[in-house]
C-alpha cells in the first residue's frame, strides 16, 4: 500500500524541518513550510502520465491540479514594470526547494492556468490569473 500524498508531504516536510535545524546553527537561510503545496506536487504526481505526442497544456489542463499562487506562496504577485503578471515562477521557485529533498518531484511540471501574453494572464482582478496547473511529465 503506497502514502497518500498527505502523508508524503508529511514526510518531505519532516525532512525539511530537520535541514532547518542545521541551517539554524549554521546561521544560514531556512526553507519555509511549503507542506501545502508539497501535496499538492504528489497529487499531481500520482496523475496520469503524459503521453508522447500530446502537448504539456493539453495534458495538464486535462488531468493537472490546479494551484493558487497566492495560496502556496509568501507574497502574491505582481504586474512586472511591462505589465506582465507571472504565478508560475513564484510556484517553480517551491518546487525547486522541494526537488532539494525529494528528487521523485522533478516529474512533476506546471503550466500557467492562462497562456502568457493574453489579456486575461495578467488580469490581477481575475482568480484564474493567479492559478497554475501542476501534472506528471
């Protein structure tokens, strides 16, 4: 019988919190609790995986999990100086410090909800601009 994806986050997270420690009498910088979004990565990898010659959009908008940026990061995201707002690179920077301690994550990719360069992508009234869709590679 194979750990929940809550269970796995459990697990990564206790990782974490154990570098941390180290971090903390060495002085140096501390990965912050992304738990939340670390189930939400084994949800995405427990999906199907994606097939040769379908396209990541196609695949992830079909059987990907949906994040909030603003849910699963420290500060929400902004419209850039050319007025461009972009949620996936928040989100890729968690994923990189979870693939730090668990490199089964790294199958694991996103696409943005909307496609950049449309109107609606940087909408900061707009909910689903603020949403990325995590599947299996």
């Amino acid at each position: 019988m194979s750990a929940t994806p809550k269970e796995k986050a459990k697990v990564i997270m206790a990782k974490i919190m154990k570098a941390n420690v180290k971090s903390a009498k060495l002085r140096t910088k501390q990965v912050f609790d992304h738990s939340a979004f670390a189930e939400q990565m084994y949800k995405a990898q427990a999906l199907p995986k994606m097939g040769a010659n379908v396209s990541a959009r196609t695949h992830a908008m079909k059987f990907g999990v949906v994040v909030d940026q603003r849910k699963v990061c420290a500060k929400s995201v902004v419209l850039n100086d050319k007025g461009i707002m972009r949620p996936e690179i928040a989100v890729l920077q968690i994923m990189k410090s979870l693939w730090k301690f668990d490199k089964s994550l790294m199958n694991v990719g996103y696409v943005r909800y909307y496609v950049n360069g449309t109107p609606e992508a940087s909408n900061v009234n707009d909910d689903n601009a603020y949403k990325v869709v995590l599947y299996r590679k």
